[in-house]
C-alpha cells in the first residue's frame, strides 16, 4: 500500500502542476481553465482519498478496534510491516486538509455573501455611488455587475463596454465556480496552490478574450484593463467585495500583453495531459480502497 501513498500523495501532484505549466499556454483560455480546475480537483480528491485510506488503515490497527470489528490487528499491521509510519502520519495530514478545505470554503462563501450584499438591480448593473475603481461580477440567477462611480468616470465609454463585457463573460462562464474549485484543490494540496492561481490567471483571460470578441477591438480592452489597474492602485476600494472576479485581477501586465499581441492559434488536443494524469491517479486510488477492502477480509477470515 506504501506504492499508493507515494504516487497519489507525493508524485502526482507535482506532475499534475508541470502538466499544467505545458498546456495552459496551448489552450484556448476558457478550455485551459475548465480542464485545469477539474485535473486539480481530482488529483486533490484522489490524494485525500489516499490519506483517508491510510487513516482508517491506522485505526484499523488498533487492538480495540479490532476486537470490536472481528479482524486481526496483527495480520492489518503486518501489511505496512516495512514503513509503519505512513498510517500514522496520514492522520494528521487528513485533519489539516480537511481543516484547510473546509477554511477555503467558508471564504468563498464569505465573499459571496458580500457580493450579494449589494442590492440586485433592475437590469443586469448596478452603479455604486463610490469613489473606489472597482468592477466585479456578483453570480447569482441571473448575476449581475457592479461598477463604482469611480470606475466609471475612469474609463471612456468604449472602455467602459469592454469592461462591461468582460464581466458579463465572468457570468456567462461561471468563473467563480471554477476560481472555487481550484482554490479548494489547492487547500487540499499545497502543490496544486500554482495550478489555482493559474485558474485565476485564466478565468481573466478568458473573459478579456471574450470582451475583445464582443467590442471587436483587442486593443481597447488591453487599454480598458490597463486603465482600471492603473487608477485603482491610487485609490481605497470598497470595505466589503467578493475576492475574484475583479476587473482589474489576475496578473494585469501579462493579460494587457496578450491582448496587444495577435490572437494565438490553440488546440484541444494538449488537454487530453491533464486528463490522463487525472484519470491515472483516479484509478490507482481506486485500486488503493479496494487493497484495503480485500486486507480487511483476509485480516477478518484469519482471526475467524
């Protein structure tokens, strides 16, 4: 069972972010995202699964439990005789993962919270009365948008388009579902924290992307997200907004410089990588419950 630890826990989450670091530039931004934030979804929920493997292995030693299930504690621990440590270790590494994931969470519905704190408006934006430069996408059903005064009177009215656009496409795509689940797969990890920071990287080229498609003019988007960073760093924003899905969020430098280049040619085919390593390591977890399973039996038949 050591096999299973070793690959789940250690291995394949590392592999999982080098995947990650040589396909995401080869996708298309919205495909990047969707893939990426689901390979590390389950990459985290396979090396969780391992880790509680291993935890209900190491209660399974126990002499009481033991006795009170039917089984030999002996024949249970004899089966990691030659690393006796790995049970043990797992379970504390299982209550700071699941304390961690269950922190994470909690954020995220804090920040929703905050988003819907804002009244919801007659159509799909609402201006606040704010001298703060901030725009962010509130999802709901429908979602909506809310832009302070600040940034409106900080952008032209073409900008302000694309910045609406851009938002829009946050909606349309459901990006915070996506920013979330990575944001969690990297709580379960600490390898899988680049793969989240990649999502939200992406989730923003995504939507500029689809802006720049909407108003026909990458340019005037890259200027539009330019300006709103610019301004926004001069001045306090609002006292209670969601964390994600920010007009000006992400690395705006490389997402300004991507929309000034030429839109790349992309392929789906270098999906299929993290999908493989996602599937692979689904399937060996697999094969890790079901070694459990079986050295239950044998420990249960034995004492029988």
């Amino acid at each position: 069972m050591f096999d299973h630890f070793v690959v789940s826990v250690v291995v394949v989450p590392p592999l999982a972010v080098l995947v990650a670091a040589l396909v995401a530039g080869r996708l298309a931004p919205a495909l990047a995202a969707r893939v990426l934030a689901w390979s590390a979804v389950a990459v985290a929920v396979a090396g969780t699964a391992n880790l509680l493997v291993f935890a209900l292995h190491a209660v399974a030693e126990l002499p009481a439990v033991a006795h009170l299930m039917g089984w030999s504690d002996r024949i249970v621990r004899a089966d990691v005789a030659g690393e006796p440590w790995v049970s043990w270790v797992c379970v504390p590494l299982l209550v700071a993962v699941v304390a961690m994931v269950a922190w994470t969470h909690r954020r995220h519905r804090r920040d929703l919270r905050a988003g819907w704190s804002f009244p919801r408006p007659d159509g799909d934006v609402l201006l606040v009365d704010d001298p703060a430069v901030t725009a962010f996408a509130v999802p709901g059903r429908p979602g909506w948008v809310v832009v302070t005064s600040g940034m409106r009177d900080a952008l032209t009215d073409r900008q302000y388009a694309a910045l609406l656009a851009h938002e829009h496409a946050h909606l349309d795509g459901a990006h915070h579902r996506l920013v979330r689940l990575a944001e969690l797969a990297g709580a379960a990890h600490p390898a899988l924290r680049w793969v989240s920071a990649q999502v939200g990287f992406l989730v923003e080229r995504a939507a500029d992307e689809r802006a720049a498609a909407e108003v026909g003019d990458r340019r005037l988007v890259a200027r539009a997200v330019g300006q709103a960073a610019l301004v926004a760093a001069g001045r306090p924003g609002l006292t209670s907004v969601p964390s994600v899905l920010h007009a000006a969020a992400g690395a705006v430098p490389r997402r300004v410089a991507a929309l000034l280049a030429p839109a790349r040619r992309t392929s789906t085919l270098p999906a299929l990588l993290p999908i493989l390593v996602a599937a692979g390591t689904v399937v060996w977890t697999g094969e890790a419950i079901e070694d459990l399973r079986e050295l239950l039996e044998q420990a249960a038949g034995w004492l029988g």
